[in-house]
C-alpha cells in the first residue's frame, strides 16, 4: 500500500510537471516558425516562476491570435519553438542551431535577460531575421544598432531616473548598491552609481553577488554595519534576490534603521512569519501597464489563454507586466511579417538554405529591417514603436513601487502594497496608499546613520571672538604640521558655546582640528571639500567660488565688514610741530646771542643805569620779549644796537606769524572730523591702494578684487588676521577691511589706538562649509535653526559680542 501511494504522487508530480512544460497549446503542420526564449521554470513550491508561466502563455496566445485571424505568409501559419535558457549561452545556440536547421525561423522572442540578449540578437543579425526581447533592460544594449534586435521592455536608464527622483522626492544623500556579476548587474550599478553622483548622491558601497557561486563576495554584516549609509538597493533578478534577502535576515539585517529597495519583486511565500515581519518597509520598483492600452486586443489574448491554459491563468490585474510585453514582442514581428508579405509580387520569405546553421540566410533581411523599424501600433502593454536607430520603444515608461507591509493587522498577514507611481514625464512620485516603512513606522526614514555617537571632524581657526585660543602661545610652538587636534578645553569662543549646543542635542563627538593662523580661509574651505574636515566653525561665509564646492549651512548670524584706521594720538609736543627740530634749534642759539652782542654794545649805557650785573644779566634774557612786543622798558642808546634790535625785532615778528599759521593748519586736522567717510573713499584712491591691508585668501580679498580693483591685486597681502590690526600700528598701512565683528572685539578689548569708519559694507551671512552631499547636513541645518529661534542665540551672543573697555587715552 505504501509503493503504491508513493507510485500515485510520483505519476501526479510528472502530470504536473508536464502539465506546465508541455502545454496544451494547438500545434499546426507549419515550417513557419518563431522561437521563444524563456528562462528555465522555477520549482513549482515557488511563486517567482510564475511570471515566466505568465510570458509563455502570451507568447503562444499571439501566434494562435494571429491563426484565428487567418493571417498566412507564403500560404502558412506562424507557429511556435521553445528554448529554455540557464545563462548558459554556448547550451542556448546549440538549441537555436538544432531549430534553425529543422524549420524556417524568422524571428524570435527573447531572451529574458541582458547578458544573453546580446549574443542572440547577434545570432538574429547573422540569420537575417530579427529578435525583440520582452525584458532584457540593460542600458547597454541600446547601442545596438544592427537593426536585428528590438526590446519592448524599458531600459535601465529609466529605472535609474525613477529612483533617482525618489532619492530627491524622499531627500536621501547616500546608498550602497548590491548587484549581481552579469552584464544586467555590471551596467545596472555603473549606471546608477553615475547618475546618482551626479546628484551628489554619495555610494559608499558597491558590493558584488556572484550567481554562479551565489554568494556575496565580503562580509555582509560588518560592511553594512559599518557603513554611513542605511539605504540598500538590490540590482539583481528574482533568484539572485532572494538568495541576498535570505542572508541579509540570517545577520539581522533586514529592518531596525536599514531601508532595502529591490529591483525586482520577489515572492514572499517562501518566508516563514518571523521573516515576513522583518521584511516589512521593503520597497520594490517595477515597470506597470500604461493607461492606454489595447483593450480589445487583450481581452482576445487573455479568452485564447483561459481557452487552452486555464490552470495557469490569473486575475486579469496579476499577470505579469512582461507577459504583456512578450505579446507586443510576438505580436510586433507578426504584424511586420504581415506588412512584407503584403507584396505577393514576390516571394517574401525565401531562405539560403544550407546544412550550417551559421551561414543560412534570411534572403529579404533588409526589407524585413525596415519593415520591423515602422511599426507602429498600440499594444497591450502600451504604444509599440521604435526609435530611429535604437532598439527602444518610443514611448513614455511607468513605474510602480511596492511596499511590504502588513494587510490584516488581526491576522499578521503580509504581502505587497502598491503606494507610488511614477510615469517617465513626471518630476515626482505620486503616492497611491500609506507606506509602511521598517519597524512599521509612518516616517520617512533618514538613509543615513543616525548621528549620535559618530565623531564629526571640526577644523577651527583663531579668530576672536568666534575662537579664542586659551594659550595660543604655547599650542603653536607645539604644532610640526598646519593642523593639530587640541581638545575642547584649550579654546573658548562664540563658536565653542555654539558647538557645545549642538553636541548635547545631537550626541555627535566633536575632533577639533585647529588650523594655523597663516592658512586661508579658501584653504579652509578647500580642506572641507577635500574630505579632512567635515565641517568648519569660524568666521566663513559664503561666496560663488566657495559654494562650487562645497555646500553651507543655515545663516548663523550677519556678516559684513568694516574699514579699519589708526586713531590720532594726544600729543604734548604739537606745539613745536610747525617747524623742525633743528630749526627750533637754530633759533635758541640766534635770539640768544643777538641779545648778547646788544647787551656788550650798549654795556656802558647799561653799566651807567643801573651798575648790577644780575639786572643786566636779567635785560639779557628778558631784552627779546620787550623787543618783539615793542614796549618802553628797555632803550637801546647806540646805533648799532638799535640795528640789531630791529632785525631782531623783524625775525621774531616773522617767526611768531609763520608758526601760528601753521601750528593752526596743524591742529584743525587734528580736531576735525576724519578724512574717510567709507567704503567709497577706498574705491575713490583716498588711500594709495598698496597701503590697504587685505588677508589673502578671505572674502574680503574676493569683494575688493571683485568691487575695488577688478581683478588687480594691488593692496597690501596681510597672512594672519591678527595682522589686520598690527601692520596698521606698526604704520605699514593706513587702512584695513576685515569683518565687522572681528574689529569690533579687538578694538574695544586689545587694540584701542585704532578706530572703525564708515557704515558696514559687503553684507551676507556666517555660515558653515560643510561636504557636498554630507549626510548629516540636514540634521545640522534643523539644528541650527532650533539653536537661532531659541533665548541661547542672545545669550551667547550677549557674552562675546559685548563691548570692552579701552584702558590707554586716545582720541
């Protein structure tokens, strides 16, 4: 009893296996034939052969269509062959040849994927005869351009500009690609990976499957885990992906923070109800039926299905999108076959007939080429036509994407969920139904790692109040390099209470690389896009060239700049500015000694008045005074002392008017308003343009080359921003342009002998560099804005922007 039982399951499991290969389909005494290529079927446990199943049974519901409607070609029916395909191409040309030799094959359909498209379109070209594929997509075979090979799936250029749309719609800056090791996979991650830098969309990761040893060539777990990026796409078939899926579950892989999207759908019937759980948030993308579509044409196909194969026939909704490109594939060529043998003036479909199935010939090839490259029709799977020179459809694509996501919540049941759709002349996906994200949360997962805990590396400058080191002496001394790691201790600053928000909100660990006050602040900004640091804090804000490579964070505060000036200083000696020191000089020894000789001339006269040689000493001194002033006191009785006493008299009077004179001309200047009243005075020359101290390699120098000098780097190159204000006290220039805040810190707390002039100029914002395509920027620009709509920004802002006080006296 028990041989027999094991009898009747072996006999039922051969009926069901034959029912499936060998089809019930009607067979005709025709030599006429097209030849499908399918993929082998996948065991029937499985619901992933389905579509397979799906793509035979229009391929042979077109060729009985085609019967039904009388349509013969040399007085004989198309009929059909069938080859099944592993990616075994030397195993797939042997069958072809043994066909080709049999019967008279005129085109065929298929194959399925693109490694063995390439190979049996150019057999196709070899015969004569022509190849339209039903789903090979590889980008890659668009170049064909033999005219024997045609596809009514879409290429994978496509696909890569229906995901790339996505990452923007969903806003995700990183991926890794898994892809398989077969010209489908290579052109697929080449293709993707190029359009998606282009977007600044960063690949961390490119991992290769190997289908022959169906495995992954590194380990999966670490290098995911280590991985930035939280955002997966499989570019792989069903077989491949599945095998991928089945892996990333058994590492535990599949849900917590990571987002998987699939190129293909794979079935879930295989997975246990733990893995389904697991599997929910998972999005696959795959082509869909265009709106406008042959109804009639398809309800034909679909009655000839159900007539000769009912067991196999779905729901009209569930067949296969490649089953219906597999009919306008068939139907294609039968309607080109039609067109050429429209013309019975001569015989259509003669063949070089020959033993070698390599050197037989189709003898109408060419005609038979432009007849296919013409057709035009609506189809069931959309608008059939080709583009000039191409092997593509001319039309626009759909794509669907299917979320897994739990159907009945009582039940725990599982399966797929249509909730996006995306046309190829469309700029965003349109969304049908809620997703089901993983961990079945409803928000948009972030396809990064979550910042907290990651060390973001932050390059810093001196430049107070923004960062102040605390004992900048002794950091430099120790520094061997341009740039050093110090420690959050060693310096203070806006940008230190600043950056101490940030990381208790965000749990990030800050690495502080401080950079030497010579480096530039292009420099620092090139550092950034560099990759040595990921983010910069001091006093940088945004330009045209800087933003060419780089990208910015949200306005943290106003910038603009001011003109910087030496002050004029109390000076007790002005008096005797007027003239020079040798000729105050000079003076002292004439008056003097004029005064003797007067005194010795008139001695006598002198000796008779008053006999005292202290009184007369005192007329000595005091003689000049008396004479400039004309006054009675002294007489001068000789003749020769009155002379002198007159040219005395005429030099002193000289003096005093030309010294007055000038010491007013130069004590107004002093006491007048200052002679630049702003940036327009620079632009206008008031100051020779080499006595302008400009940093080089900071904002300013863009705005004064861009604004002032067009071009000309005629100012004088400051190296350290510190030599902003010493270069102006030293006396090496008469002015400087530096940021408003800066100077405003130093000339009220270090360098009260300078002074700022004119209104602020060259307004914009402070901001931080931050990598192109950085995947924590977002995270950092919600931050920042949290940080400026909170008290915090006015309290820091308070502590270091406050005034100080100048210690020395100047005016």
């Amino acid at each position: 009893m028990r041989n027999l039982s094991i009898i009747v399951f072996v006999l039922f499991t051969i009926c069901w296996k034959s029912k499936v290969v060998k089809s019930t389909w009607p067979q005709t005494s025709s030599n006429l034939k097209l030849i499908g290529f399918f993929p082998e079927e996948i065991t029937e446990e499985s619901d992933d052969g389905l579509w397979i199943i799906h793509c035979r049974s229009m391929f042979h519901s077109a060729l009985v269509l085609s019967q039904k409607y009388e349509m013969k070609f040399n007085g004989e029916y198309l009929t059909s062959e069938e080859i099944f395909t592993d990616n075994e191409i030397m195993f797939t040309f042997n069958k072809t040849c043994e066909k080709v030799l049999k019967s008279n094959i005129i085109g065929f359909i298929g194959p399925s994927s693109s490694n063995e498209a390439r190979y049996v379109s150019s057999f196709a070209h070899r015969l004569g005869i022509v190849d339209i594929s039903y789903s090979s997509t590889s980008s890659d075979l668009s170049t064909i351009d033999s005219g024997a090979f045609y596809r009514t799936s879409s290429s994978d250029e496509n696909l890569v500009l229906a995901l790339q749309i996505l990452f923007e719609q969903f806003q995700w800056k990183s991926c890794l690609i898994i892809y398989q090791n077969d010209e489908y996979g290579y052109n697929g991650m080449h293709l993707l990976s190029q359009k998606l830098s282009e977007k600044q969309i960063k690949i961390f990761e490119t991992i290769k499957f190997d289908i022959n040893q169906q495995n992954l060539q590194i380990d999966l777990k670490k290098t995911l885990s280590n991985s930035l990026s939280r955002l997966i796409i499989v570019w792989a078939n069903i077989k491949s992906t599945k095998k991928i899926l089945n892996k990333a579950l058994d590492k535990n892989l599949i849900g917590q923070d990571f987002l998987w999207i699939l190129t293909t759908t794979v079935s879930l019937k295989d997975f246990n109800k733990d893995q389904k759980e697991k599997l929910i948030g998972i999005l696959s993308i795959e082509p869909f039926q265009e709106n406008v579509i042959n109804s009639s044409l398809l309800n034909q196909a679909m009655n000839i299905w159900k007539t000769y194969e009912p067991e196999t026939f779905p729901e009209e909704k569930k067949i296969s999108i490649y089953a219906l490109m597999t009919f306008d594939a068939t139907w294609s060529l039968i309607l080109s076959l039609k067109e050429l043998c429209s013309n019975k003036l001569f015989s259509c479909l003669d063949f070089l007939d020959v033993s070698d199935c390599y050197n037989r010939r189709f003898l109408n090839s060419q005609k038979y080429y432009q007849t296919i490259q013409s057709i035009k029709f609506l189809g069931v799977s959309g608008y059939i036509q080709f583009v000039n020179g191409t092997p593509d459809r001319f039309n626009t694509m759909n794509y669907l994407i299917k979320n897994i996501q739990p159907i009945n919540l009582t039940e725990n049941d599982v399966n797929y969920v249509p909730v996006l759709q995306w046309n190829s002349n469309s700029i965003k996906w349109n969304q049908i139904n809620e997703i089901f994200w993983p961990n079945r949360s409803k928000n948009i997962p972030k396809d990064h790692k979550l910042i907290y805990g990651q060390k973001i590396r932050i390059g810093i400058i001196e430049s107070p109040p923004s960062i102040i080191l605390k004992n900048s002496k002794k950091i430099y001394e120790n520094m061997k390099d341009n740039y050093q790691r110090i420690n959050l201790e060693d310096f203070d600053g806006f940008y230190k209470d600043f950056l101490m928000y940030l990381e208790e909100k965000m749990g990030f660990i800050p690495e502080i690389i401080l950079a030497k006050p010579s480096i530039p602040y292009d420099k620092l900004v090139s550092e950034v896009a560099n990759d040595s640091f990921d983010i910069v804090m001091s006093s940088i804000d945004i330009n045209a060239k800087r933003n060419q490579i780089v990208d910015f964070s949200n306005a943290i505060m106003p910038a603009s700049y001011r003109i910087v000036i030496r002050k004029s200083q109390l000076n007790y000696f002005h008096i005797f500015k007027p003239f020079l020191w040798a000729l105050w000089l000079l003076l002292l020894i004439i008056i003097p000694y004029t005064n003797i000789l007067i005194w010795i001339i008139e001695k006598k006269t002198l000796n008779k008045q008053n006999k005292e040689s202290l009184f007369g000493i005192m007329i000595v001194i005091s003689y000049p005074i008396y004479n400039l002033f004309r006054t009675n006191s002294l007489h001068i009785k000789t003749n020769a002392g009155r002379f002198l006493s007159s040219i005395l008299w005429i030099l002193q009077f000289i003096l005093l008017i030309v010294h007055t004179a000038g010491l007013i001309s130069f004590l107004i200047p002093l006491n007048s308003k200052i002679i630049i009243s702003g940036i327009d005075d620079i632009k206008n020359g008031i100051f020779p343009r080499n006595r302008i101290g400009i940093l080089v390699g900071s904002q300013i120098e863009e705005y004064y080359l861009n604004s002032i000098s067009h071009g000309k780097k005629d100012y004088f190159p400051l190296k350290t921003p510190d030599e902003v204000y010493t270069k102006l006290i030293s006396g090496e220039i008469d002015a400087s342009l530096w940021s408003n805040i800066s100077t405003a810190y130093h000339i009220n707390n270090l360098y009260c002998q300078l002074m700022t002039v004119g209104v602020e100029f060259s307004h914009s914002f402070y901001q931080l560099p931050m990598k192109r395509g950085w995947l924590y920027t977002e995270d950092f620009n919600w931050n920042i804005l949290s940080f400026m709509e909170s008290e915090q920004i006015d309290r820091i802002s308070a502590k270091w922007f406050g005034i100080g006080v100048a210690h020395l006296l100047y005016f």
